[in-house]
C-alpha cells in the first residue's frame, strides 16, 4: 500500500531489457550512437514532427532546469506557478542554471497558474527597464502538482499570450503521460501544435529507471548547440548514452509509456471512486495518476497504522500517488482500511 | 580495432544483470534506498575504511566538478595539471560547480605535476592578500592524461606538501582501478592511506554503463550534507538511486572493477610491447590501459586505412586506449597493420 | 516640485568640501588610508559600540547584496517583504551575488512583513530536507517600501524569532536615518541592540554622493574577511576609498545624517498634512520623508501638468519622496496646485 | 619617495572642482543626468567618432569585468597574457561577472603576449568542439603589467587575427593615457581604428577620484543594453551617476588626463634615466609611467631604509611607478640614496 510517489516505483522490465539488449559492442559516446539516431525517429513519431531537438538526462531536476536555462538569461525571469516543482522541490536549480534568474510566482487553483494573474504579470512586464527582472520563459506543469491536467486549448491560450509578450513556453512533463491519457489528447496537440517551445518529457515516473527528455519544438531548436553545452558543463553528458536512450526508445515503442500512464491512471481512479463512495471529498479533481483527498487525521492515522504510504499535502489534504507497478489489490486494501 | 576510447566500449553483462536484479518492487527514492546502504559496506570493504561518506553520478565531469565545489569556494581556486581533464575536457564544469572558482595550471612530464612547480604555487599562496585568488584544492589525475600513475608514496609527498598549506587533496580517478592494476597498489593505499581527501572514483571507463562514486575520507565527511545538497541542485540525485548503486556493487563485487582493469591494462601491455618490438618508441611508459606511441604520419595513415581507430595527442604522439573488452585480436590486428 | 525620488537630490555642501580636505598627498589604497580609520571611530560613536566591522559602497543595490550574500549561500533563501527593493529594485543583484540564492516573498500591510506569514515561514522551513531551499537570511527594510519605519521592539520581536530559528538578521537602511527620526530611537536601538546583525546603512539619499555603509555587528564579524574579498572580486574596492570614506565621516559627524533626514521628514509632513487638510487621504501615515496619497485622476494629472513630479505606486497611490534639499516652497507650491 | 602605485596619489584638484560644480539642484539619477549627456559629446571628441556607447563605474575591476562578461558567456574563454590584471589581481572578478568563463593564459615578454602563442592559440580554437572551452575574446593590457606600450600597428595585427577567429577585442586601460604619451598615439588611433571593441578606459590611475569608462565601439554598441543591466545588476548604477560623469568630463576636457599622464611619464623617464645613469638596468624599456629595474638586494634595501616606498616584481626586478602627483624633488632624492 504504498502511494507515496511514482518515484519509488520499479522501471518497467522492457527498459531494462531494452538497455541489455544496446549493450553490445562498441558505440560512439557522449550521444553520437546508433541509438540516439534511431530515438529520434522514434520521438519524431510519437510527436507527429521532425521539427524538434532533443536531448537526455536522468533526473527531471536537470532536464528542466537545462532548458529553462537555455532561455533564461542570468539577469531575466521565468513565471510559474508558486507550488511549480522547479519552485519548491528542485533545490534553486533553475537559478543555478541559469546563473542567478529569477522565478516570479502566480497563485492559482490547483497549482494552474490564474490566468488572470498571468495577464497581469504579463501586461507589467518592462524589459527595458533596468531595475526590474523582466519575464523571459512562461513554465507550465502538466500534470501539476495538484494531478490536474492543462487541456489543449488551455495551454493555447497561455501560449499565445505568452509568445505576444516575448515569452516563450515552457512545460515540466514529469507526468506529462498521464495527463496525455487524462485529457485524451494526442502528444502534439498538448505540445508543440499548442505552443509548447520546449518540452521536459519525464518517463522516469511513468516507468524508465531514470530519463528525462528535454525535446526543443520549431524555433527553439535555435539553442540546441547551447543545450548540449550547458548539458555537457553540468554533467549531463554522460560517455555512455546508449543507456539513456535506450530507455526512451522503450518507453515510446508501441506505446508503453502511454499504456503505462494509462494504468497508473486507472488505479488512482479506483481509488478517487473508492474515496467518495465512502464519503471522502477530493480536493481536486482526479485527472491523472494522483488523487488528494480529505481525511479526517483520524482516518489518516488508521491508514498509517495499517502500513498506508502517502502525503499530507499543502492545504490539508493528502495525497496518494500510484505508479505503473500500483496494483487492483493494493487500492482496494487501502480502501478496506479506511 | 578500436581503440578510441575506453568510453565507448560497452557495460560488462554483469553491470546490467545487476541492474536488473535490483528492480523489485517499491525502492525509497533519492539514494535512501537498501542498494545503497549495501553499497555503503562494499566500498568499505573495498578501501578497509568505515571513515567515509559516498555520492553516485553518471558521469565523471559531474562527479569531479560535485567533489571540488565542496572544497573550492567561488573566490577560491584549484592547483592542478595543465592538460588535466578538468581544465581540458569539461567545459568549464569546475568553475560552474564551484560559482566561479579557478583553475590554477601546472605543467609536468606526462600530466604529472612537476614537484617544484608545486611547491612554488604552494609557497607563493596568499589566502590573506585580497586581490590574488588563493589555492584551496590538489587535485591530481591518476591515471594521468599521459597514462602514467602516479604511486602512493608520490601522492603522500603532495598530500603533505598541501595540507601543510591548507589544501585539501582530490584525486580524479577516472582511470583509478588502471592505476591500482598498475602500481599493484591497494585501494586505500592509493587514497586515504596517501593523505587523498576526495576521491572521484571513475567505474563508466572500467566497466559500468554510468557510474562515477564521490568518496569522502575522514575530515572531509564534513562535506557529506553539502555535497548532497550540491548533487540536488546540479539535478545529480535522480529518484530512482538504486540503478547508480547497483552498478557500484556489481563492480566492486568479487573485484570485478580490478578484473576489468587487468584486462584493459594487459592489452595495452600488449600494444605497447608490439609497438617498441617493431621500433616505434612511446612518448611515455605504459602503466595503465593507455599507450602512446609515436608514429610517423604514413604509419599511423595506413593504420587509419586498415580500419583503426585512435586519436592524435597534444606533442605529437598517437592515443590507443584499451578497455576491458579489447580483445587480443584487435591488438595483434592491428600490430599486424602496422 | 520634484518629489520623484530622493536619488535625484544633490549631495549636500559639506560631503564634498570632506571629499576635498582629504584630497592631500598619498594615501594606502584599497581602504587602507587614514580616514577610514577614523571613520571607524565615528561609526563607533554614532552606534555605541565597538563590537562591529564595516565596508563602504557607493550603491545601495552593492552594499545590500554583498550583506546578504556573506550570509545565503547559493543553496539558501533570504526571506523578505514581496515589495522589498531587494526584490523589486535591484535586477537580481542578491541572485547574482549570493551565486543563485533565492528570495522567499512574504505579504504584509506597507510593505511590513506579516507577523503571522513570517512565523508560519519560519516554521515550515526545514534546513535538512534537501529538496527545498532554507532560509539563511530575514531582511527587513526600513523605512519600508511605503514609507513605514519598524520600531525597536518590533524588529527585535522579528530578530528574536529569526535567531531561533538559525537566521541572521540583516536590515536595508537605504532610509535608515529618516527611521531614526521617524522613531525617535538611537541608531543603537535600531540595529544591534534590537538583534540586528548587519546593516546597510544608506546615506546617498540622506545625503551624500554615494556611500552606503554595511555594518556587521557582534557575531556576523566572522564575515568581515568574506565580505572584503566580495567586495574586491565584485569591483566594490575601487583604490581610493578616502573619498567613499570621506562622505561617510562627513555625514556622521555632528550627526549631519540625522539633521538632514530631519529636514526631509519635516518636508514629507508638511506634504502629508496638506494633503489631508485638503481632503485627500493618505494611503499609509506618513513616518519619514515619503508621502503616499490618493488621489483622484484628474488631480494627479492637475499637478502633473503644473510640472510637479512624483510616481504611481503599486495600490492605486501616488508617492511624493522629499529630500534634504526639498523646500517649504515646493511643498507649499505642489499644495496649491491641488 | 613613494613609488607603490599610481593608486595611492590624490586626485587632481580640477576632479574634485569639476564634481562641486555639477552639485547643485535635482539631476536624473541612474545616468539620466545632463552631466553624462555632456560627457558624451566630450568623449566622441576624445575619440573622434560618434559611434560608440559609454558606462562608467569607479572601480578598474569593476569595469574590466563588466566589459568582458557582455562578450563572454559563462560557457567560453578570454585570452590574455598570464600576468594580466585581470588574470593576478582581480580577485576572479572576470569569472563571477561572466558566471563561470576561463581565462586562458598566454606567455610574451614584458606581459605583452607572444605572437606565435597567440596565432597557435587562435588556430587550435574550436567553438563547436562540446569539451573544451572556446575562446570569445583577446584581452590586451596596455600599458602592460611590465609597463610596455602596445603600438597601434601591434594592436591591429593582434585584433585582425582575433576577428578573423571570431573574438571581440578588448583593452584593459587603467594606464591606457600613459600608453598614449608612451607612443604619442591618438585615442582613436589605440582604440577603435586599431580594431578593439571595447575599452576600459582607466582615469583614476592617472588623476581621477573614481572614474573608469567603458567604452563599446561600433558594432560591440549592440551590447549596450546588456552592459547596463549587468551594471546595475552588479551595483555599478549608483544614483548619483553625475559625480562619475563629472570627474571624466574634468579629465578629458583641455587634455588633462593626457597633461596628467604626460607629467608622470616624464618622472619615470627621470628615474630610469637616472637608474641607468648610475649603472642599474633596467628589466624592461621605460615606456609609460613605471620602471622596472634590476638592483642587487642591498641597494634595494638601502632605498627601504631611506624611506622609499616601491615593490618588488616577479622577475626579480623592482617596480616604480609615477603618478601625476609625483615631483622633481622625490624622483632626485630617490636617485640619491641609491
């Protein structure tokens, strides 16, 4: 009964085959291999364009801080939403990135940046004011941290916003799977024909051991000589990136991180349904793998006892995540316990 | 006939099996995982110590830059070889990691540093004079980037030199199982034995997919708390730790790391040797898995014709690098070739 | 009728005649010379102690910066006011200075921090969890960005809870002397004896022609060699501090600073009791020399085509700022323009 | 008899006068003022061209740094002679303002770099090459740490390879004037019509309180912007900008900085004339305001005990060097006591 994050989960048994099987001879380092060549073929068709750039990190903290870097100057800013990871969880890694810009937060209900608040962010934005930070990058969480999935048209119209002011667009996908097969939508669409510039496509929580591709979309592919320079400084070049890619190539072959994502999907809803038939309210919407629901601290409390995992989050509720490992079995003992 | 680089050679079998065998069930994220804590006891094992602390990245420039900024403050700076890796080949990743520290070059016969040279940067340091930017690191490369290893009773000499005045001593250890091999030295013998305080331990070039350990060793465990922070920020913490630990264990296990390096070095004895028995003098003495030889520029012409392949090296001679999975094959092709 | 800003006022008489009488023969450079010597001495007097070391900027955005950077690391978070200058003013000087630190915002009414949000703040801060970013630093501004000055007790209730806390206690004195004469306390009372660590003591809009004193007391001494070599290595040690040190000891002798806020304020309340003679309310008190009214439309736009000069300020006010050099006539002169 | 530095001399009367005479009433703040209007117009004349934009701060290092850091990103290097200033003495302020970029160090007789090092260095550059740092610009010191004058005609050869390569070039001219008298060159001549880009255009060394120009010529204006904001993100935008603009409008204006650095020239061509004359010789030609001079350790230490004030040199020579302050009379007495 542990729902304590997607993180904790296994990788999915493809991946690690998928790494055996490129470990056979001599391969091209720092990311000239065979595998790299194929793999983007292979995203090429998930995302339905060969207008892209990419690379590879294993850690969603590197992946969105090296991209929000390659468009954030040291002296700019970049808007998100105040409980945006890349705001609470990564450490100040986008400032060291970027060497010192700044994040300027937005309110918003379930971690969606308000979109009024966004158009006046955006209306009193100076850049040619000297003293003031002026806003370089728009960053959107899909799924965000509260489990609720950005629509098409929503990212749109933030996007089309964005882009009048000079901003180009940013999305932290660590569970961008799941809010694929939330909304129903089709990778370009919640992309680049959305007016995504650049993608962080986390597979890591969805089931690779650790793969992050950061994915530059039309215009932004200006910066791909700086991404693989800023990637190569920190440390994200590895010699061996066969293994990294060949863990994409996985994930995205016939579909296993949208099935996947599918299956984590379904297990948070069994246990979002199982919730409120028993009476719980969630305190948001269930649109992807996690669920946050109020529990008396006494109920919460019970589940701790019977061996429960899970957080309590901002705001008063908890939140239960499942992976792709999560199981019928362990929602329904979670359920029984309540 | 590759003999590039020892990074493009493949993953031992026994790397990924291990990987493998690690990916059961739910696993604690960020490296508070059980492999780890197994591991914890291999590297003590491996260097009779229990006065240590460890980190995990996928790549030596990662872990080289993590171990230095722990010691290198922005204002300070880092004594080391002039074509050492660090200042060479890592774009600027010790000044990136450390906020702006400095290289401070040296120069030596082979990569060494030379011990007079030494000793003048040393004796001329001013950490109380404001305008000038003192030394706060050594860090030496062993296997150096000329192949030669340096011995412990060597290290001692500069690890005494420097911590006299205050430095603290790191040692890039990319090639460190070679350099073991090599001198027939112990591991301890060849780190904290020497006065070594931070050792970046290379595994990738002797046998694993991505797996370069940052050792602490006694005093500078004070650094553990920071270094972790510093891997967080630097997006060198990926949730899924345990495919990092798992691979340092297979190495260490049954001194597979050792194996691996005897066979890397052997097969470079064996060029070397073939090389002088056919009259081509080596620029320096093979110590490890690397020979450089010079070659008249019609020989190493018809050696890239026969399919060889082997790099070009600052003052004139040709690169050939073994790795554990050069085979005598290759070697004897290409001494044939010659 | 310029009320813009007091940035704009010249230096008074008496700061440059200093700056000529130490312009005798050769002086120790890079502040070595006599007159910062004797500065100490002033600065000694003027706050009642001993205990305290110091260095001198000609820019605010330098002096606050190279405070809070000896005391966040890149790691670390400075906690302040979400209308502080530090944030809003000063084109990420803190970021860029501290090597990345960030700022964590705090709401609270005239731009006083929130006594509740502050407590909650530093309640929820968790130095050891090392995916968030603690806080290292609370900086308080006064007077605030609306022109409201903190109380001895009042700063020494936050500064208590901030030590308890592990924080350092550093305060923005860009107005700091029309605090003193808005308060009625002693510049002691005001700094360390309310628990206040280090101080940017400002003095260009008190007054001089550019020289903002930082000031660190008791225990942040530590920091004196770290400040210095920040100093040098961010260009604030230019060779000939006599004349950085010359404005200070001009401004502190015969408490000039204090004389001339005085005048300020007095002008500001003659400004804010015109104004609410004349009906027009005032959107903060008036506690030193800055003025925020509200004022309809057209009469804003009345003065400003009489050819008086001030700024729309976040909230729907007007700020009116006076000077050392604003006079009775102006005020009375913008009064009558109502 | 103290020939330390240049930097330990007072200002030029006419300084000081120039900065009274601009304190009179409310001017713009942040560089808005008239005075730097003026100061323009005073420049291009100096220059002979209108096609340039200027900043200026009081700091040397500050403004090398500033100057650098908008032709340098955090991922590239700058050349330069291995004992320039700003390699020795600026306390790694060219690392933390470019956010991490490399000094690459080049060896030449008299601090001037070697050409044939430098054409090797231009030629084995390799921008697109992800490991290593390539270079973005040449920085020449001139006068030079050895006190050697750069020709026009040397400086276009150097600057026509650099652009050939791809680098911006750069003057660091803290005794940029004394060069001018050393090789009675025109400003224009020394700067832009020789090919450099940007200038750092010293003024405190030769008679200033304060004062440092950056000067970005032709098509470097493009980053004028840039080098505002950096400049204010750093604290080099102090309000009170007129007292800055008011001492290099006193210096350019009736040649005075040329009359000043003239004067200080003609006093070391007095000491090393009469160095030689008394059979001392001199480390390198006397060219600018400094000797270099080879005495025997006892004649060292009698000019010690005779009360002379002047440093030592890496080399083995000993360094005098001449402000605008420096008399007759002192220059006599030291020839004197030898």
């Amino acid at each position: 009964m542990n729902f304590g994050s997607d993180t904790t989960a296994p990788a999915h048994p493809l991946v690690l085959k998928a790494m055996a099987r490129v470990n056979t001879g001599i391969e091209a380092s720092y990311g000239a291999d065979a595998v790299m060549v194929r793999l983007r073929e292979t995203i090429g068709r998930a995302f339905e364009t060969e207008d892209f750039d990419f690379w590879i990190t294993a850690s969603g903290t590197a992946s969105n801080a090296l991209a929000l870097s390659c468009f954030c100057p040291p002296t700019g800013a970049i808007l998100c939403h105040q409980e945006a990871h890349i705001e609470r969880d990564e450490r100040g890694a986008p400032e060291f990135f970027s060497g010192g810009g700044k994040l300027r937060l937005l309110p918003g209900y379930g971690a969606k940046i308000d979109p009024q608040a966004f158009l006046e962010a955006v209306r009193t934005n100076s850049p040619d004011f000297v003293h003031e930070t002026p806003l370089h990058v728009l960053s959107l969480t899909n799924l965000t941290e509260c489990g609720l999935a950005y629509r098409p048209e929503e990212i749109s119209v933030y996007a089309e916003q964005a882009k009048a002011a000079g901003l180009v667009v940013h999305v932290d996908g660590a569970r961008f799977a799941n809010a694929l097969v939330g909304t129903g939508a089709m990778p370009s669409a919640l992309s680049w024909k959305a007016g995504v510039d650049v993608l962080t496509l986390g597979l890591t929580k969805t089931g690779a051991a650790g793969c992050e591709i950061i994915i530059l979309f039309g215009e932004a592919r200006a910066k791909f000589a700086e991404l693989k320079v800023r990637a190569k400084r920190s440390g994200h070049m590895p010699p061996k990136m066969r293994f990294l890619a060949a863990q994409a190539e996985a994930m995205l072959t016939d579909s296993l991180w949208i099935r996947l994502a599918g299956q984590a999907n379904l297990k948070a809803r069994r246990l979002a349904e199982g919730f409120e038939a028993r009476g719980y309210k969630l305190a948001y919407p269930r649109e992807g793998n996690e669920v946050f629901v109020m529990l008396p601290p006494d109920v919460s409390e019970r589940l701790k006892r019977a061996g429960a995992v899970f957080y309590a989050w901002p705001g008063g509720s908890s939140r239960f995540v499942c992976s792709w490992a999560s199981s019928d079995e362990e929602a329904d003992a979670l359920l029984a316990a309540l």
